[in-house]
C-alpha cells in the first residue's frame, strides 16, 4: 500500500499542516437544487483531495442527502458544475454528460453506501451476486472468477463470508451495510460516498462498521463525503466538515476546529446538543 505524505497518520490531526500536492480529486461549486418550490440545496461547493474524508452534517432536511445524489450522479444540479480529476473527464462538469456516459463515470470511479440497504442493494439476489454484478463492467463474465472477487471484496468489508450466499434480506442491519461497502469499492472507485451508513445500526455494530470503514479508507486511499447527523461519527473519520441548514452551508472547516470551536451559533447549539 502507498503511504502519502500529505496524509495525516490520525483522521483528524492537527499537529502538522496538511501538505497538498495533488490538486483535488473532487470539486463542487454552486450546487443548487429544487424540487418545485423547495430549494433543497443552494449554493454548496466543496473541494475532496485524494484521501480525504469530509464529513458533511447538518439536521434532517438540511440537504445532506441530496448533495450526495448529486454527487453520485444521480441526477443533475438546476446550477452549478461537478468535476473529478480523472481520465478523459478532467474539467468536465459532470452534469453536462449524456445518461450513458454520466452513468458510465458514476459506476467506475463513484460509490455509494445508502442508509437504507434497499436503496443500495438486490434484496433477493444472493449477497455475493449483488457484489459480483457491479464487476460484470470489467467484461469478465466466468461464474468462479466473478464469485472469487465478490468473495474477496466481502472479505475486505469484513462481511462473515458464510453467509454471502444469503440474500441480504436475511442479513442484519450491519451485514448488509458491509454487502452494499463491498458493492460500493469492488471497482476500486476514487470516491466513495456515504450516506448515515451507521445510522439505526447498534452501537456496538456501528463502531464495528466504523472501523472497517476507517481501515478501507485507508488502504484504498479513497476520498470519501460522509453524511451523518451523528457527530461521533464525524468526529472519527473526517478530515474535514461542512455544516449544512436550510440547503446552505453555514459553516466549514477542520472537524477538529468545527466540534472543538464552533463559530456559528447553529453549530454551537449542534455541538452542544449532540456532545
Ligand atoms: N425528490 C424530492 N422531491 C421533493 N422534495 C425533496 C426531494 N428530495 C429532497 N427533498 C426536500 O429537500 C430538502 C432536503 O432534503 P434531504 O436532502 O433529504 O435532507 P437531509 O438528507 O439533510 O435530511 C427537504 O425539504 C426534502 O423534503
Ligand atoms: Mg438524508
């Protein structure tokens, strides 16, 4: 595995001033979003380098979840550009693509842990076919070769491998949020995406999930944008955070900083609350 300089040895260090090289892998600028009369999400930009994680928090119906959708691709912003440093796309803005394409970026170099597994998920194909039918892009089509991967991606999110032929219906909430993590880097995208991938799972099974998630972000050097009301969580695994009301980022900075010092009285009456 690479070890980058840049990277702090702990998540949210902040010994030593950040060193950047590498511009950054993810940059969103303008994002605004409605959905009839609702402004779901308005002028939000936000900038991920290689290997970072950022932390994005805020109350329900703040607009969390939609900027991840639009950050997946799923569907276009009313205003705004989406760029990802990679091959051939460098400087598009991403939402200019046609379906295919736009579709062809998010299943390469994007993935997605969901909430709630159904949205991430084939609730009645067996756990490792759910894993083994995002590879099927590679072109390999051999049942062993594609079950072996499938196998060794569930190993890597620590997903019990006797059961990965249970559909991940018959799973725990827990097992099946290491299903859709599977799903979600088997194609060793450069981004990885989650949206409260802990959230109504057990205490003790969120910190086991936490953990996997921590190691693989690691060792995958994988930039991540992590949705999570809980600030526990944000405080274990991201580098950086924005804070999120009515659409609009009021606040960002080190997550050290944010939680330690909050500047803006949301996010002091946030932190209070929560800590
Ligand atoms: N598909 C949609 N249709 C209509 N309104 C939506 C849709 N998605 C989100 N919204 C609205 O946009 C706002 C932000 O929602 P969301 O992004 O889900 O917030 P959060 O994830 O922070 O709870 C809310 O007012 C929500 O009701
Ligand atoms: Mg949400």
């Amino acid at each position: 595995m690479t070890v980058i300089s840049s990277r702090p040895s702990s998540p949210n260090s902040n010994d030593a001033p950040r060193l950047i090289t590498a511009p950054p892998l993810l940059r969103a600028k303008g994002l605004r979003k409605t959905y009839g009369r609702i402004v779901a999400v308005d002028e939000v930009s936000l900038e991920v380098y290689p290997g970072e994680v950022m932390g994005i928090v805020g109350e329900s119906g703040s607009g969390k979840s939609t900027v991840l959708r639009l950050l997946n691709l799923e569907e276009p912003a009313d205003v705004g550009a989406y760029t990802l440093d990679i091959p051939d796309y460098a400087g598009v803005n991403l939402f200019t693509l046609e379906r295919f394409a736009r579709r062809m970026v998010q299943i390469q170099h994007i993935g997605i842990v969901y909430q709630n597994p159904y949205l991430g998920l084939r609730m009645r194909y067996t756990s490792s076919g759910n894993v083994a039918e995002r590879l099927l892009i590679t072109g390999e089509r051999r049942f062993s070769t594609l079950r072996e991967a499938a196998r060794s991606w569930l190993a890597a999110s620590e997903f019990p491998l006797d059961r990965m032929d249970d559909p991940p219906r018959k799973l725990s909430g827990g097992m099946q949020q290491r299903v859709q993590l599977a799903k979600a880097i088997a194609l060793k995208p450069r981004v990885l995406l989650l949206d409260e991938p802990t959230t109504g799972l057990d205490v003790s099974v969120q910190a086991l999930v936490l953990d996997t998630l921590k190691r693989l972000q690691r060792e995958l050097h994988l930039a991540m944008v992590l949705v999570s009301h809980d600030l526990g969580v944000i405080r274990t695994l991201a580098d950086r955070v924005l804070v999120m009301r009515g659409g609009r980022v009021i606040e960002s900075g080190l997550t050290d900083q944010v939680l330690e010092d909050p500047q803006d009285a949301y996010t002091q009456q946030l932190v209070h609350a929560k800590l």
